[in-house]
C-alpha cells in the first residue's frame, strides 16, 4: 500500500489521557497490553504519548507508536572517545554538554489485519514529524 492510500484510508491521531483502546492484536503480547492497558498511565505520568492509525469508515485501530524524551550521554557509549567523535561532528564547541536531549520511539505495533502493507514503514517515516 503506497502512501496516498494509506494517507486517505486512515487517520494519526494521539491518544487523549482517558482514552483506552478496545481491540488490538500485532502478534506480540507486550505490544499489545501497552496499548490497550498501559499506554494512558504513561500518558498520565508524562513518560510517553502515544498515537493510533484509525481506518476512516470503522474508527478501528491498525497500528500505534509511542515516544519518549531521553537523552545521549557517555554512558551510551563505549568510551569517552566514542562519545567525543559523536560530539566533535555534530555540536561546536560551546554547546558540548555532558548529555544531550533525544526522543525515542520506545513502542511501535502493527495490527495483524494490516500486516504486509507497509503501515510499520509508513509509522517511522511519520513518527519523526511528531519528534
């Protein structure tokens, strides 16, 4: 499924706080208890948000991500060295912190129903518009 067609068949949408999802299945079972039990506690303790793919006509669910803010910092790295080299190409060097912010994408499902139509590639291509 290109794109447009799936631009025009389905809605992103982000998940409201006191909104939970009724069916979900992506095959995997933590996936799926995410984000129909947990995904509005992390909303409510803001450690994620969490967005849903809606087909148009039946407002069903066919697949959701959820990001995070984190951060880069030498720990993530093998060495000191290694997060130098990091540091050295992207930031001159008045802003060489110690740590920098990110975001992640900590939660991405796929319903079953719509498995092998691209939605997954179509989720990480949108997901970093919403980063």
């Amino acid at each position: 499924m290109d794109r447009q067609l799936i631009e025009t068949t389905y809605e992103m949408r982000k998940l409201d706080t006191s909104e939970k999802i009724e069916s979900f299945d992506c095959g995997d079972t933590d996936l799926n208890d995410f984000i129909l039990n947990e995904s509005f506690l992390y909303r409510e303790a803001l450690l994620a948000v969490s967005y849903v793919l809606e087909n148009k006509v039946n407002q069903r669910s066919v697949a959701y991500f959820s990001l995070a803010n984190d951060r880069i910092s030498l720990s993530d790295f093998e060495n000191k060295t290694e997060f130098n080299r990091f540091r050295k190409h992207r930031f001159v060097n008045e802003k060489r912190l110690k740590s920098y912010p990110a975001a992640k994408i900590c939660r991405l499902g796929v319903d079953l129903s719509v498995k092998g139509q691209s939605i997954g590639s179509f989720l990480l291509n949108l997901s970093l518009i919403h980063i």
